[in-house]
C-alpha cells in the first residue's frame, strides 16, 4: 500500500494567487479549476474562483487549493512571545525543509515578499537556519535547514 498526503489551503478568494506565488517559489506546474467550469452560471459571484487548485513540482512539492464560496475575508490570527517563545494560534503550518541555507534562503525570500515574520531566518539550537512566517495569504510556513541523521 502506498499513502501520500497533500497539505490543501481553503483561502478567502486567493487561491489562484497563492498558487502563482508558490509556483514562483518551488517551481512545478499549476492546474486549477473553476466553479463556473463545473456549471456555476457565468456572473454568480464565485464562478471565476477556484474550486480545484494544485501545484506539484519535480521536487516533490504537493500543494492543493481552493476558494471558499462566498468568503472574502482574511483569517484573524494571533502571534505572542511567551516565555521566550514565539507561540501562534494557528491550527497547522506548512514546512519546507532545504539541505542547506543557501538552498533555503531563495524559498524564504519568495514567501517573505508581504509577510509579516514571525521568528526570522538565522541559525538556531537545532538547525543551521529556522525561521516561521505568516504569507500574504494568511499562511503559516516553518522553514529550516535539515539536520544530519
């Protein structure tokens, strides 16, 4: 038996954006779909939105989105430090690992372009380079250099 798992983004009306960012950021091929494709009629407020969106690079990166109907609104989210922790009240991350910071640093610089930085990308305890942002879609990445096994 063979499991793969593909992290799907539900965004405000964005989808096509983001997917166009992340393309531009990981490489891959972009495909998406919808609503109207799949019989909204043309001039519902949604038909142009994408209901089926995805992205898969030669590099294994797998990344699926769509727009929520009627949903035009950003996600509130909520950053603090405690205890000298950066704590977060979002549900999920994405992660993106690289073998080394100059392959991690490109990466970073593409998802940082209107983000708002949670920890900057530097050397940290575990990692030659670990830093967490939150996207100009409202996503949450943690992005680090991989460790020797």
């Amino acid at each position: 038996m063979s499991i793969s798992t593909t992290p799907h983004l539900n965004l405000p009306g964005t989808a096509r954006a983001a997917l166009d960012v992340y393309r531009g950021v990981f490489g891959g091929e972009v495909s998406t779909t919808t609503y109207g494709e799949l019989g909204m009629p043309d001039g519902s407020p949604d038909a142009d939105k994408v209901v089926f969106g995805s992205l898969s690079s030669e590099d294994g990166v797998r990344l699926m989105a769509y727009d929520i109907p009627g949903r035009e609104n950003a996600f509130p989210s909520d950053t603090r430090r405690e205890n000298g922790a950066t704590l977060t009240d979002q549900p999920s991350f994405l992660s993106a690992s690289a073998a080394s910071l100059e392959e991690l640093q490109p990466i970073w610089d593409g998802l940082a372009e209107g983000a708002r930085v949670i920890e900057p990308l530097a050397a940290s305890a575990w990692s030659a380079g670990f830093g967490m942002l939150t996207d100009r879609f409202g996503v949450t990445w943690s992005l680090d250099v991989r460790t020797a096994a």
